[in-house]
C-alpha cells in the first residue's frame, strides 16, 4: 500500500481488500438465512404496542387513568 499514489487508487485498494474479507468468509462460514417469524408472534407485538402506550398515558396523566 505503500506505492499507491492517489485516493482512487487507495479506496480502490481497500474496496479489493474488503471484497476478498467477504468472499473469503462466505466460502468458509457459509450463508445465515434470516428465521421467518411466526404469525402468532406477530400478533402479539400488536397488544406489546397497546400495552406501551397505555403506560405513557398513565406516567403523563396518572389520575385521569384510573
């Protein structure tokens, strides 16, 4: 790297040796595939965001809540 005269040709240095970093651990880790989530799990983000927002109403205003 010492010999590399200008920016592009930096970058362009580091960009090989990113890419090479990459492929390299492809080849030997393999891909991760992302879990799907399951239906049920999604629902009940749903009630987690009811729950979370009726405690802000409540720490804003707590007479008014009960």
């Amino acid at each position: 790297m010492e010999n590399l005269s200008d920016d592009k040709e930096i970058n362009k240095a580091w960009e090989n040796i990113k890419e090479n970093i990459k492929t390299s651990a492809k080849v030997s880790l393999g891909l991760h595939e992302l879990k799907q989530h399951k239906p049920w799990f999604d629902d009940r983000l749903g009630f987690l965001d009811q729950k979370k927002q009726a405690k802000i109403q409540w720490v804003q205003a707590p007479s008014k809540a009960m």
